[in-house]
C-alpha cells in the first residue's frame, strides 16, 4: 500500500493514544501531537514503531499551532484526527460538575477552546498539507451528546455546547473546502472506558478506535464527497444533528 501520514492530536493517553497505536501498527506514518511529550505510553509506542514520530502540540497555542505548520510545510497530510479534547475544568482534583446551578463562564470558554476552536484552527493551519496529499480527510472525534435531537438529559453544558459548535464548524468547513476535494467526518467514540469516560463506560478504547477506523476507511474509499452526512458512530451509524 502507499505510504500514507496521518497526524493525530491528543495523543497523549486514551482514544488519541489508540489511534496512534493502530494506525502505527498498520504501517502508516504516524505524526503524534501531544501536549506532554514525555507520557509514558507515547514514549512506548515511540520506542516501539519506527514509523512513529512525537510532535509537541498545545492546540490551544495558536503559536504552536503556527511553528508545527511551518514544520509540516510541504510534505502531504492524508489524514487528519482532531482526537483532543476535555469534559470540564478540573478544580480541586474533581471535574467540573456542569450542571445548571454549578457550570461556570470562565470555564466554559477553556472547554470551547480545546473542543471547538482548536480543531478549526489546526485543520486551516494544516489545509495546505491535506490538499497536497491523496486522502484528504479531517476527521473530528464529537460526541452524541453534541446531538440537538438526542438531548434528552440536559446538564453538560460546557461539554454539550463545545460538541455542538464542533459539528457546525466543521459542516462549514467541509463546504467551504468542498473544491478542494476534502472529505470531513465528526465521530461519536461511544461512551469509552477512558479517563475522560470512567470506569464505567461501556465500550473499551481498542472497540472504539477499531469501529471509527474502520468508518473512515469506507468514507475515504467513498467515491463522492459528502457535505450533508458526516456525523456517525463507532458502528457507522448516521446520528442526528
């Protein structure tokens, strides 16, 4: 197969961490942006794939933002994972609560930062490198709590709000750059076992990543490029907005 580079952010633990792993283990050039470069896991899978390369990235520095474009400049991008992100602003060791007595201003712009403006500012800073390559394709990791319709709980506010405004950005996006044949599609994990998702959660990261890879292979092979559906689950199953 063609030497294909994905570059994923978030890779720090978690689903980010997963997907550098998979797409690692499936012979692709893997350009793995985290925050913490030095996390453990990371440094494993490092250590472990050649093909692996470890980039540092705050994607709510618009500075870092800009030195990794410059970085990246001209070598093609096939694929692209907005894979960070965060629930709430952790305060005295807990996560903030969200609900509609406790959610708080402050907080609720650092969580609009990470989950919706960053990934609109990383995929323009890197559009040049997606449109140089063969795939073309930005992927978002949402949630079906960004759902509108499927809102039936209330609460999360911040969380909520971020996955909403997520999925209208990038619906723009994939109209806006419909001429330069590039191919957007948001992604629902599943409520994953992750530290994000608990202990709880009903889906392991290895099920998750495995079913959103597996969807974004059948939309990168899809012969047409779609701006109307382009929210899906783990198990491609088209959610409404």
């Amino acid at each position: 197969m063609m030497n294909h580079t994905v570059l994923i952010t978030g890779t720090t633990r978690g689903i980010g961490l997963e997907f550098a792993k998979q797409y690692a283990e499936a012979g692709w050039e893997v350009l793995a942006c985290a925050r913490r470069v030095e996390a453990p896991g990371l440094q494993a899978l490092k250590n472990k794939y050649s093909n692996l390369s470890i980039l540092e990235l705050d994607v709510c520095d618009q500075q870092q933002i800009e030195k990794l474009s410059t970085r990246l400049q001209g070598k093609p991008i096939d694929l692209l994972i907005n894979s960070a992100g965060i629930f709430g602003i952790k305060e005295e060791g807990r996560e903030e609560n969200q609900t509609f007595e406790t959610v708080d201003g402050k907080a609720m712009q650092t969580v609009f930062m990470t989950n919706t403006v960053a990934p609109l500012m990383i995929a323009r800073a890197l559009i040049n490198n997606l449109v140089k390559s063969q795939l073309k394709t930005v992927v978002t990791i949402t949630s079906r709590v960004g759902s509108i319709q499927d809102n039936t709980s209330g609460g999360m506010y911040a969380y909520r709000a971020s996955k909403v405004a997520v999925n209208m950005v990038m619906k723009s996006f994939a109209v806006d750059l419909q001429s330069e044949k590039i191919k957007v599609i948001l992604l629902h994990p599943g409520w994953v076992k992750t530290d994000m998702g608990g202990p709880d959660a009903l889906v392991d990261v290895e099920t998750s990543v495995t079913g959103m890879r597996q969807v974004i292979d059948q939309k990168i092979n899809g012969s047409t490029i779609n701006t109307q559906n382009l929210f899906f689950n783990y198990e491609n199953n088209e959610l409404p907005w």
